[in-house]
C-alpha cells in the first residue's frame, strides 16, 4: 500500500466508504486499511474476476456479456493514469478478450495460466498437458453423455464440467463421473468445485494469486494498493495473495479470505464506480 506522496482521488475530505461494502473479520496479523488509505492512494491495482463479478452469473457461460455500466466504469479506470485494472478469470483468454471490449488492461485467463496486455506475455507451461486433457474431455463426454443439461467445456488449456442446468436428482452421477475420471490423473490434475462447476486443469504454480503477484511485479505495482474482486473459490487464491490489501468477495459465503464483500455484481460495480 502506497504511504508516501498521496494524491487525493476525490474532492473533498468528508469520505464513506459506500454502505454496499461491508467489511468482515480481518485475519490475524492484518493491517488495518482506512478511508483516507484507499482515496488517498497514490496508484491502485485492481484485480476482478469476470463471470460473478463484473457480470451475473447466468444458465450458460456464453450468455455472460460485460454489462454496458461495467464497461464504463472500467474504460473510465483503465484511462486513468495511476490505476491498473486486470480481469482473471476461468475463461481462456480469447474467450475473455472478446467480452472485455476495454483498452489498456491486463487479462488473465484460464485462472491465470496465460496473461496478455500492457505490454506483458505470459504462458504457463500446462500447455504440456493437452493431450492428457484432450482424452480427459472425451472420457468425461462418454461417462456423462446421458445426464441432460451437463456438458464439458474445454478452454484450450483446462476443461470445466457445467452442471447448472441438471435435474437434482441427477447431480451425485455428475460428480462421480467427474470423481472416477479424475482419480488417475492426481499426479498432475488439479480438480476444483466452483458454482455448479468441476474445474479441472494441470498442477501448476499458477492460479489468481500467483498471476496477480506476477502482474504486480512485471508493472512495478508493489506500492499500489491493490483491490482484489471475485466471487469463487479460485479467487481465494487473490485474496490470500494480498491479505494487507482490500480484498472484497462477490456474494454470500460462509468463509473467505477477503476483508470485505459485497452482496452480488450490481453492488460490486457500485464500488468500483465509487473508487
């Protein structure tokens, strides 16, 4: 976080934080941020996830577009000189750019496994593993090919089961499925459950937290105060990566690492429109 040289974000000295941010039990050891900390910050780093966060989540990832009030607030803050805005999410990064239409930001796609923008390049070497993944994605189309409503999704460089649109009833013989086709690859597979998601993609260092370290660090952000968003489990990952940050969940959740949330995408818009 920034202390030396601040300059003032906002007019006027009588600052709130917005009534939609609402903080919660700091970890232990964490350093108190205040109002005048985040106005009067000298740079700030945004990280956000996409899908839950700067859009709602809908019944199928294709129908998920950055609202218009979303793509202003962001061209606003990518055109500001002392911000750095980088979307990370789970979508591969082609995928993302073409539902992030904004100039001058940093993506991350694939929970960070590849990163373009502002001059930064970043390929994870997964990339090892997509043969493996291929014959994964076919056994997973065989094993759940008569359950109605779940799919595969391969982004190139993970697969993502969706089980939003199965019939109750039907979602145990989702999971084993996933469960048996994953129990050999435990040697380099990395299984995670999301919101009606399996997230499936090869062991590697990285996730949201080391893509957003990386990014700091490629940019020279180490004195911005950083303000992490995400609605997930993989963006715990962010929030463990910045504990003395504003580290805000999308959502409700019975435990996370971030300091504050806020109740869903519209309130998390609201505060990004505040900063």
């Amino acid at each position: 976080m920034m202390k030396s040289s601040p300059k003032s974000r906002q007019t006027g000295t009588n600052w709130k934080l917005p009534a939609c941010l609402l903080c919660r039990e700091p970890p232990a050891g964490a350093v108190a941020i205040s109002v005048a900390d985040i106005k009067a910050a000298r740079k700030l780093y945004l990280c956000l996830d996409f899908d839950g966060t700067l859009t709602p989540i809908v019944s199928h990832p294709a129908g998920a577009w950055l609202p218009a009030k979303a793509h202003q607030i962001l061209t606003r803050l990518s055109t500001d000189a002392d911000t750095i805005v980088a979307i990370l999410s789970g979508r591969s990064l082609d995928d993302l750019r073409a539902r992030v239409p904004v100039k001058g930001i940093v993506l991350a796609g694939n929970h960070g496994l590849e990163i373009q923008g502002r001059g930064l390049r970043f390929a994870d070497s997964a990339s090892r593993r997509r043969e493996g993944l291929a014959q994964l994605r076919s056994d997973l189309e065989d094993r759940l090919s008569n359950i109605s409503g779940c799919w595969v999704e391969d982004k190139g460089l993970t697969l993502c089961v969706h089980y939003r649109q199965v019939e109750e009833n039907c979602l145990q013989s989702v999971h084993d499925a996933v469960r048996e086709a994953t129990a050999p690859l435990h040697d380099w597979l990395l299984v995670g459950s999301g919101k009606c998601t399996w997230d499936l993609r090869p062991s590697s260092a990285s996730n949201k937290g080391a893509a957003a370290l990386w990014i700091q660090s490629q940019l020279g952000l180490q004195d911005a105060l950083t303000v992490a968003m995400g609605d997930d489990s993989t963006d715990e990952d962010m929030f463990r990566a910045f504990p003395n940050d504003l580290t805000v969940h999308v959502g409700s959740a019975a435990t996370t690492a971030a300091r504050y949330s806020v109740a869903g995408p519209d309130e998390a818009l609201e505060f990004l429109h505040w900063l």
